[in-house]
C-alpha cells in the first residue's frame, strides 16, 4: 500500500472520529452560546446513550430491537438526563457564580459513571457493529464501511439542527434568547424553555454521537471522560459557542489526531489534543471561527 493510500485512509477514519467530537462540540457550543455555562458532566450523558441504546440493542431489557429504534431510545435517554442535570444542578447554581455550577457538574460526572458501573458493571461491552466493519478496497485505499456510516449520520444532525435554529419559529426564539435575554424576554419569548429546549437537544446530540462511536470502541461507564475532552477542544479551536465552528473544529482534530497516530504511536494520538487546546488558548483564544465579543447561535 502507497503512503498516499495510507494517508488517505487515515484521514477518512479522522473525519468519522472528528464528525462524532463535532456532535459534542455542537452540545457544548450551543450551552454555552444559551445557558452560558459548561456541562462537564456531557461525557457521561453521551455513556448513558450509549449504555442504553446498547441495552435495547442486545436485548437485556426486553425485547430486541433493531438498531434505529433503540438508537432514538438512547438518544431520548441522554435528553432526559442532560434536563436533569440541567433542573438540579445548572439552574439551581448559576445565580451562585460560574464555579458552583463546575463543582455540581463534575459531581454529576462522578455519580452517574459510578451509577453506571453498579449497573452495567465496569467491564466494557462490545456494541454490535451496524455495518461491515471489513475495509473495502476502492481504488487502493481501505475504507472502513462503519467510518463512511459515521460521517454521514453526523453531518446530517448537524445539518438538520442548523436548519431547525435557523428555518423553524423555535430555533429563531432560541437564539434570539441566546443572544440578548432582556430583548428576546421583551418579545415574549420565555427563556426558561428555550434554556430547557437548548439543553434537551444538545443532550440528546451528545446521546447520538455516543451510539455512533460505540461500534468503534467497548461502551464502558468512563468512555464518555476522554472523548469530552476532545470535544472540548474542538469547540474552542472552532470558536467556542460557534455552532458551525464546532463541527469543523471536530473534523480537523479527527484528522491530526489520527495522522499523529499514524505517523507516532497511539500515545501521540491522545496528547495531540491537549497540545492543541494549549496552542488555542495561548495564541487564538476566540478559536479559528471568532465572531467577536457576545453570544454566538
């Protein structure tokens, strides 16, 4: 196989990965830009989509279902546990200061990988592939069917989601609310439920990126803590709280991190990341998509 085949096929891998973290980067973009605050905790809310989805999936709860069904079960799972958090951790301590409502979600954080591990155990469960996982050969480079499936499926909810913030009465409310409160609450829209909404879709976002990634890897109760932090990276080199920024964020971390596992060693894989939130935050701190000060939508 030819170097340029190899490359090409990394690359086609990063993009599958890197689509999944601009899922999770769109989560944290859109809480961010709504609620102006930081799920740490959305690791965990992307396990319990996972977990569940993969519950439905294999049939330990009941009957056995195929995969889009128990994927929009998962989804809704992580929906409802991502409003949770938001009802009893976020809002209770946002009037008490930036700090209380990190120390509530990382608490969350804990408690739900431990609830995890005394359900599930802590032993990783294998989530059954959805298509080939066999590389193909076209045209002399290997493509994984499953990374192609990936990428799709991503690109398209980012691409609905764009077109209900920006085609639909209720996206408009919600980043109306999200750019001026005093203003949007004046027109009579209720910031409370577009909160609640922003929360409940990025939440289920995250849910979808944890089923899409679980065939690639074992569903274990900690999967959701290393690739939150990627996530996180790519929204910030995107421009935090900048949607379209955070997907493209995501593809480009997909892309270096795998080329620098190839090239390296798989260990280099993993620091790629924190190299580059360092490297943002100490020479672009607005990201690669910066709009300026305010919220961005």
């Amino acid at each position: 196989m030819s170097i340029v085949s190899v490359i090409i096929q990394l690359i086609v891998s990063g993009l599958a990965i890197g689509s999944v973290y601009g899922l999770i980067a769109i989560a944290h973009s859109m809480i961010w830009s709504g609620i102006r605050v930081v799920n740490f905790a959305q690791g965990e809310i992307l396990m319990i989509g996972a977990s569940v989805s993969l519950m439905y999936v294999t049939g330990e709860w009941g009957a056995r279902l195929p995969f889009i069904p128990a994927a929009i079960i998962g989804a809704m799972a992580a929906a409802i546990m991502g409003l949770l958090i938001y009802l009893l951790v976020m809002r209770p301590t946002t009037k008490s200061g930036f700090l209380y409502v990190i120390g509530g979600c990382v608490g969350m954080q804990m408690l739900l990988q431990n609830t995890a591990i005394l359900i599930w155990g802590a032993t990783g469960r294998p989530y059954p592939a959805i298509f080939p996982m066999e590389p193909v050969s076209i045209g002399g480079v290997f493509i994984v069917p499953q990374d192609i499936f990936i990428l799709l499926i991503s690109l398209a909810s980012a691409g609905i989601l764009w077109l209900f913030l920006t085609r639909t009465k209720t996206g408009t409310a919600m980043r109306a609310s999200s750019q001026n409160r005093s203003v949007a609450g004046l027109m009579g829209i209720n910031h409370v439920r577009t909160d609640a909404l922003t929360i409940i879709i990025a939440s289920a976002l995250a849910g979808i990126a944890g089923i899409l990634i679980a065939p690639k890897f074992f569903v274990t109760p900690t999967m959701g803590a290393s690739i939150n932090s990627k996530a996180f990276t790519a929204a910030v080199l995107g421009g935090f709280g900048n949607i379209p920024g955070a997907i493209v964020g995501g593809l480009l971390l997909g892309v270096v991190e795998n080329l620098a596992g190839g090239v390296f060693t798989s260990q280099a894989k993993d620091a790629v990341s924190f190299i580059i939130l360092i490297l943002i935050m100490m020479f672009k701190p607005g990201g690669l998509f910066d709009a300026g000060p305010g919220r961005k939508a």
